[in-house]
C-alpha cells in the first residue's frame, strides 16, 4: 500500500483491537484467557459471560466519559480529535487480581446526565 494515510488509519484501527483483546484477557482470565472445554454448550456460556463482561465494562467506561464530559472545563478542552477518538472500550482502570468490595446497597457514584 502506497497511501501513507491508509496505512496510518489501519494500524490505529489494529491497536484498538489488540487494546481490547488484552482488556478481554484481563476480564476473562481464566486459563489464560482460554476456553478450557471442548463441551460446545459450555463455550457458549463462556463467550455469553464475557459478553456481559464486556457490555457491563463499556456500561460503566460510557458513565465515566459522560461525567468528564460534563465538565465545562474539559468539554471546551476537547478538539474534533479528541471526541473521535473517544471510546468506552478501555480497561486500564480494571484490577484483575485486586480486591473488589460489593456494596449491594449503594450505588456507583457516577453522575448520569439528563
């Protein structure tokens, strides 16, 4: 490929999926991040469960954006760049081996806007 750009373009494109496979290994991280059977109803509950995963990680990343986002400070800081390049698909804030306290009687403190 000649076009410079095009080359540019793919490879941020291939970064943000090699970002989300290790976010995946990192939430899924059994056996390596493996699916350790070879019982097809199993896998399908093993690929279910770290869809939710997922989908529960971007839940919580699209609150944490909205909250900055609020902010005057940083919404007149942000350029067109920096709004494409936002996305919710980002883990780096996800202890895997860490202590996690559930507390099912308090919310997340997360501001939701209106």
């Amino acid at each position: 490929m000649r076009d410079r750009e095009l080359q540019r373009e793919i490879n941020e494109g291939l970064n943000v999926v090699e970002s989300w496979n290790r976010g995946n290994q990192v939430i899924f991280f059994g056996k390596g991040g493996d699916i350790a059977t070879n019982r097809r109803d199993e896998q399908e509950l093993s690929v279910l469960c770290l869809r939710v995963l997922q989908a529960a990680l971007v839940y919580v990343n699209t609150l944490m954006v909205q909250d900055v986002l609020t902010d005057d400070q940083w919404a007149k800081r942000m350029t067109t760049v920096d709004h494409r390049g936002l996305t919710p698909w980002f883990w780096s804030h996800v202890a895997p081996y860490g202590e996690v306290r559930l507390n099912m009687n308090r919310r997340l403190s997360l501001l939701i806007a209106p």
